[in-house]
C-alpha cells in the first residue's frame, strides 16, 4: 500500500507498489483533475508504463518531440504527482517507441523528474532498453469496422485507387503515395476506401496511431480550442499520428484559419515519414479557395479518382450487400436494380434496404414486381434510366450475338447489325451524348455513332422484318424498367 501526499491533506490509496500500470493510473487520475480533457488525451493518455524500479517508474513516449513538449509545459504538474504517488524521492525514465533502439536519454532540470535509469551499480544507463510489446493507443480511432477491404467490391471505376489505397495499409508511410488523395461523387465508396485503409494500417501495425475524420469535424474542433486557449494542444495531438485520414477535404475551401493549421499538421507528418490520406469530391486543382501551398501538398503523393460503378460492378455490388444481409437475389432482380440505379453506390444499397423493408412490411416475397415498385420509389422524379449496357445486352440476346463482339473491331455482318442497332436504341432511349455511346462500342467515335443511326433509321423505312425486330427489341427495353 502507498500513501499519497497532498499539500492540504494525507490519503490512502490502494496500489501494488511494484505495478507499474497500478502506479500509472493512479497519476493519471490525478493529473486528469488538473488539466483540460484535450490535453491529458493528447499528452498524457499516450504514455505507456513499463517497469518500477525502486523509485523510478519507467514509461514509453511515441517521440522525442512528445517528451520534449512534456518536459517544458508539465514538468512540474508531473513532478508533484509522481513524488505523491510514488514518494519524495521519485524519478520517471523514458523509452521513445520509435526509437527503441537508442539509449534512455536523461534530461536535466532544476527538478530532475525525466531522468535516466541507473544501473545495478548506480551508473547512468547505456545500455539498450528491454524489448516492450506495445499496446494499442489509448484514444479513438473513430474507423468503422466494417469498413474493409475485404467487403469493397474491385472494378474498372475504382482499380487505381483500391489498388494504392491497399498498399498505402500494408506500408503506411513508406510507399511514394503520400498524401493519398483520392476524389469522386457522392456515394461511390471514398469513406469505406479511406477506412479500410485505417484498419488495415491497425491489423498490421496495432501499435499504430491513426485516426479518421472529416474536415468539417476538424474544423468544429479547432475553433473550440481556440475558445478553451487548447489551439496547441488540438495541433499537436493531430502531429502525433503515425496516419492522418481526413474526409471531405474539400470543406476546408475558405476557412483560412483552419486551412493555416492543417497546412502546418501537414509538413510535420509528411517530413516524419507519417501517412496522410484525404478525400474529396473533386481533384486537387478543381478545389477553388484552397490555400495554394495546400494545395501543391495534396499533390506530392498520388491522385487517383473513383468513378461510378459499371453494369457488372453494380451486380457485384448487390450480391456482396444482399449476401451481407443474408438473402439471395435471383438474377433478373440484380440486373433491374443495376440497370435503373447507376449514380453510385449508395443508392444501390438503400435501394437494397428498401426492397427488404418492403417485403418485410408488407409480408411480400422478393420478386421483380416487388423490385420494380421499390426502384419507382427511390427514382422519386426522375424518370426509371434505360441504361445503353442493358440496350447493348438486350438486343445482342434478341440476334444472338456475343456482346463482347460488338465492342471488337468485327465486321461480320450480324455483329455490324447489332452494333447498329443498339447505337441507334441508345440515342432513341438514353440523353447519352453521341460520344458517350461510341466509347461503349470500343472507342468509336461520334460520327461512327451518328452513320450507325441514320443507316438503321433508313432501312427501317424499308424493311418491314428489320423494322419489326428493332420495335419488338424497343417494347422488350421498355416494358423491362416499367
């Protein structure tokens, strides 16, 4: 049992004397009564004990950096603590985690409360310090654990950035993608791209300091440090991470104040070999009222966008979400839901949400009338799309051609037909431009486009079977997103 000392009264408090996470929690307590919360989670929650020897009570400090700001701003408030807790003659020595291999190093004040272990023989300590497991940090990572890799559905809209993002996890810090800055839409998966990067980094490296958030949460955290006069601690905490991810970057546009700080966050994580990842909704140079040199940062690393998911990602999508849910799709329902919802992601999962409501509420079993009816319901005003995939899917079905053909250089004859036709449907039934359309059919360009349909538009005229093929591939298209 210890005696703590106060200066107005004696106390009892129950500690193992040689357990030094015993001894720890019990400064901690007090030192929490005496500071404001951002700054006992920022300085203070981070230490690790390690080892009592005696009266010295040796702790682990992420850098050196950490226990120099330590040593000059509560040396003091430490000092009367530690000699509470511990007694008159206490000591604190250090390990820095990042530098495990180097010496203790001794710190010399008028007060020496950080100083260097001694040796059985009562030297100075040289020597390299035990090998210590490290714990996880002691703060909120704020990451959402569903956000994985594992259930990120890979396609042609996202393979760059998926691509980086998984090696950014492996290696944070140590690949040239640093920042990662990654930009698209809304709702084509940026948050759970930028998480999964969060937790793997955790996986692999659970000692790590990593934190997500977004901009606008910053944002709201910096002008309440200001008003609490914490401004230097809230910048240091965020100095501290061994990975920065920040969400909607973009929110930063005309908050200078905001933009001023996170600039100076910025250069000391990047020049510390840190990991920084950020998204956006649009690419560095698009961002209108960002600092300049902010901006130039965000391009040192790499720059890799997301784009709406295509037909077979969509059905990918669905199944992985679907299956998550514990529920089968038959075939025709996955390809309506991915013809008539291709905004993003998002979309398809509440759309899925919905369609298992629907059928929950209403005692339904899950079919396509039932699909349908929940896509009129997400389309609200806009009309249900006809996508040219699906043309291009239908009318290859109805003349039995490989849909894969019509996007190849092939000039049979019954590929060339089809091809024309479902250019020709795409620009009857969908808004998409003529170069839009050509670049579904293997980069063709515009006047491909246009040739194709004048060519079908005049032999329709003509022909009554081929008129008739293309009104009865027409009424299919439609009355499917009825």
């Amino acid at each position: 049992m210890l005696i703590t000392m106060d200066n107005s009264e004696t106390f009892m408090t129950e500690v193992v004397s040689n357990d030094p996470k015993m001894i720890w929690k019990e400064c901690l307590r007090l030192i929490k009564e005496s500071v404001p919360y951002i700054t006992y989670s920022t300085w203070f929650l981070p230490i690790k004990p390690l080892q009592l020897t005696e009266h010295t009570l040796k702790i682990q400090v992420p850098n050196n950096f950490f226990i120099e700001w330590i040593d000059e701003h509560y040396n003091t408030l430490i000092n009367k603590t530690i000699k509470q807790i511990i007694g008159v003659d206490a000591k604190l020595a250090y390990v820095i985690s990042e530098e495990s291999e180097l010496p203790e190093i001794e710190l010399k004040r008028e007060e020496p409360v950080l100083s260097a272990m001694a040796n059985s023989n009562g030297n100075t300590a040289t020597k390299k310090p035990t090998p210590v497991k490290e714990e996880k940090p002691d703060f909120e990572s704020y990451l959402n654990p569903r956000y994985t890799f594992d259930n990120y559905v890979k396609g042609e809209g996202n393979q760059l950035a998926r691509a980086a993002a998984i090696a950014v996890g492996e290696n944070p810090g140590e690949t040239s993608f640093n920042p990662l800055f990654i930009y698209g839409g809304v709702g084509l998966g940026k948050t759970h791209l930028i998480q999964a990067i969060g937790n793997k980094i955790l996986d692999n490296y659970p000692n790590k300091r990593v934190i997500y958030l977004s901009s606008d949460v910053f944002t709201v955290e910096f002008v309440e440090a200001i008003q609490s006069n914490t401004a230097n601690e809230f910048s240091n905490f965020y100095k501290s991470m061994d990975a920065l991810i920040i969400d909607d970057i973009q929110f930063l546009v005309n908050k200078e104040k905001t933009q001023d700080l996170f600039f100076h966050i910025f250069n000391t994580l990047h020049q510390s070999g840190k990991q920084i990842v950020l998204s956006s909704d649009k690419p560095p140079k698009d961002l209108k009222g960002l600092n300049e040199r902010l901006i130039s940062r965000f391009q040192w690393g790499l720059t890799a966008d997301v784009q709406p998911p295509d037909f077979e990602t969509r059905i990918a999508i669905l199944k992985k979400k679907s299956e998550n849910y514990g529920i089968s799709l038959s075939p025709d329902i996955l390809e309506y839901i991915a013809i008539n919802i291709t905004s993003n992601i998002r979309e398809l999962e509440g759309c899925l949400i919905k369609l298992l409501a629907n059928s929950s509420l209403t005692s339904k079993e899950i079919n396509l009338e039932l699909a349908k009816k929940t896509v009129k319901e997400i389309a609200t005003d806009r009309k249900v799309n006809i996508s040219i995939e699906y043309i291009t899917k239908v009318v290859c079905e109805y003349m039995n051609v490989d849909e894969n053909k019509v996007r190849e250089k092939n000039r049979k004859q019954e590929v060339v037909m089809a091809r024309q036709i479902a250019m020709y449907l795409s620009k009857k039934l969908t808004k998409s431009s003529l170069k839009t359309i050509g670049l579904h059919f293997g980069g063709r360009d515009h006047s491909t486009v246009i040739h194709a349909f004048n060519s079908i538009e005049e032999m329709v005229d003509e022909d009554s079977t081929l008129r008739e093929t293309v009104e009865a591939i027409k009424n299919k298209i439609e009355l499917s997103v009825a």
